[in-house]
C-alpha cells in the first residue's frame, strides 16, 4: 500500500512518472532560418496560430494576434529587464584577456559568474573593465564552472550601462560595431521590461509595441506581470539522453498581490490565461505547484516542464521557434504534444520561418 501510495507522488506535484527521451526532440534545422536580426517592426514578425482541439495550423502576423484572442483573456508577461551583462577585461598585470557573463548578485557587490578562459584564471585575481570603470575580485570557485566575483564599485548596475554589452545568445553573431550594439540594446528588451535582473530575454514578448498593446486592452484582454530573472540556464544544451534526470538552474521569481488579483479575476470570469513566453509559463507553474489558485509569491524556481506535465494554470501560450533537443522545445511539446509540435516546426522550416530569440512567433491555444 505504501508503494501504490509513494508512486501517485508525482501526480500530486503535476508530472506523470515516465521515462523521456531527449533525442525523440529533435529535428533538423536549416542555419539559416535563424534569425540574426528581429523584423523591422517588432509587431510584424510572422504568428503561427496552433490549435491543438482542431490539430491544425493557420499562418498570421503577429500584429493581428488579437483576432486570436478572446476578451476576457489576460495576457500574462514577464516584465524582467535584461542587462548589460557581458563584460570584457583585462586581468591587472598581465593584461590578458577575460570575457565574463554576469549570472546574479548573491550580495551588493558579489556576483556569480561566467569566466571565459575558466582555465586561466585562479582565486585572488583581479580583472579590470571598461578602463577602470569597473574591477573585480574572483573569490571562490563553484561547481558547474562559475565563479564568484567581488566588484568595485559595488554599484554594478550603474558601472554595467558604461562597459556592459548586450548579453545575446551564441547563435547570434555581431561584429562589435557600436552602432549594431545600440540597436540591441533597444531590440533585445520588451517593451513593458521595469525590473533589471534578466542575462536573457524573454523573447516572446520581443513581439508586442505600445500600440498593439493598447489595442488588446481597448478589446477587453487584460494584461498582467510576472517577473522570472532570465538566467543562461536558457540557453545550456541538456546533457543526458534521459530527459528525467536533467536539472533546470534556479532563477528568481515573482508575483506580486495586485497582478495576481487581475489573473485570478480573469480566470473567475471564464478568461484564459494566455501566458506570454515559457519563463511566464514556469512562473504561473511554479506558484501552482504550493498554492491553490494564483496568489502572490517569490522564490526560486528550477521547474523543469517536459511531456507528461498536468499544466494547472495556463490556458494558451505565446512563444517563440526554440531548439531542437532543449528545455524550451520539450516545454511547448507537453503543452501541445510532441507529434503536433514536430509537424508545426517541419510546416515552419518548410514555409521559412525565422527561428529562435530574433525569429518569429508561435501561439498554442
């Protein structure tokens, strides 16, 4: 009895007990759907409409993702700030470079981190940034690779918007030209981003202007915030075949009384909850899995979504076109199923969608 009793566990926390395995998550990818630059227009990016009831696929832009929408529904985004979160130095003395990521302050000041060369770096070395706008102080070593740093001044955040680049991912590739780097500075932030924090964005939101967010409004869909501190866990390959035994890197979350009330009010309603982006979905998911409801609530979420997921609070999603074999991938398969989502991606590449971060967007309803 108390076997039958330990193994209904899972059920009990959203996740069916099974075994996943990362390579039925891949598919192939011409390089060149991905995108190294976002549309002209945020809001004329192309929209994939996908309903999963009908098991059919329609194609849009995403300017008219309201005629998709119901009133009554309540957006749900992720209004995290992305910083400048790449630093170049050089290390005192030597003069030899270092490239480092900020991760996430641990205290005013001290910071866990990213070095690149690890290798070549030991404890007590210093490394100076932007001609001495900054320095740091790398004071201990952690597992997984990052270190922790000691920054002067201890005002990073000010320090960051005079020597801090724009953190893009690996797959998007720049040449250094400053006028490039102003460009992302403006494009690689939604427009609603109020609480720095992020070393990614949360690029389903990329999509929305003022203006189309006003129109959804004057259609009587509501919008409410959360914030998820983006971190490069986002963007790490998975290691293991069994996708089970993957581990998700914490980030920081939060969901304050006010934005609850306007979701949980939607949802008494009939509204759907139509989160904008998965950091927005494994926020939503993380709260349901300690409360009932959808109340108020801050910590650290590594909720890993996969196939065999009970998803308890969002109704339709708002995405982008994500990597094969990554948590991101396997997230929107347990939302619409892993046969819809491959043959949406193989209708994708075949009518040239732009893939990932830059690329175009997908809604699952």
């Amino acid at each position: 009895m108390w076997l039958r009793l330990w193994r209904l566990i899972p059920h009990f926390f959203g996740v069916v007990e099974t075994t996943v395995r990362l390579p039925d998550f891949d598919f192939t990818l011409p390089p060149e759907l991905i995108a190294q630059q976002p549309a002209a227009r945020r809001d004329q990016a192309r929209l994939m409409v996908v309903d999963r009831a009908q098991q059919r696929v329609t194609h849009d832009i995403f300017a008219n993702i309201g005629n998709h929408l119901r009133a009554g529904d309540v957006l749900v985004v992720n209004d995290t700030k992305v910083i400048p979160a790449r630093l170049r130095g050089r290390k005192a003395g030597t003069g030899g470079k270092v490239e480092v990521l900020l991760l996430h302050a641990l205290q005013t000041g001290v910071w866990e981190v990213l070095l690149k060369p690890a290798a070549k770096v030991r404890l007590g070395m210093a490394i100076e940034f932007g001609d001495g706008v900054l320095s740091g102080c790398i004071l201990e070593r952690r597992a997984g690779g990052s270190v922790v740093m000691q920054f002067t001044p201890e005002e990073v955040y000010a320090a960051l918007d005079k020597c801090g680049e724009v953190p893009l991912p690996p797959y998007i590739k720049r040449d250094g030209a400053a006028v490039q780097h102003d460009f992302d500075l403006e494009r690689y932030q939604t427009v609603y981003a109020c609480h720095p924090g992020a070393v990614a964005a949360p690029t389903a939101g990329l999509h929305f202007t003022p203006e189309l967010l006003a129109q959804l409004t004057q259609q009587g869909i509501a919008r409410a915030a959360v914030t998820l501190h983006v971190g490069w866990g986002t963007f790490q390959p998975m290691r293991t075949a069994v996708v089970e035994q993957h581990r998700m890197t914490q980030e920081f979350y939060r969901l304050t009384a006010s934005e609850a009330a306007v979701i949980t009010s939607a949802r008494a309603a009939g509204g759907r909850v139509v989160a904008v982006g998965t950091t927005a979905t494994r926020t939503l998911e993380t709260i349901a899995q300690h409360t009932e409801g959808v109340t108020a609530s801050s910590g650290w979420s590594e909720l890993f979504i996969y196939p065999g997921y009970r998803f308890r609070t969002v109704n339709a999603l708002v995405t982008n076109f994500h990597l094969p074999r990554s948590t991101l991938f396997l997230l929107v398969c347990a939302f619409a199923g892993r046969e819809l989502m491959l043959e949406a991606y193989r209708t994708a590449i075949a009518a040239g969608y732009r893939f990932y971060s830059y690329g175009d967007a997908m809604l699952i309803q």
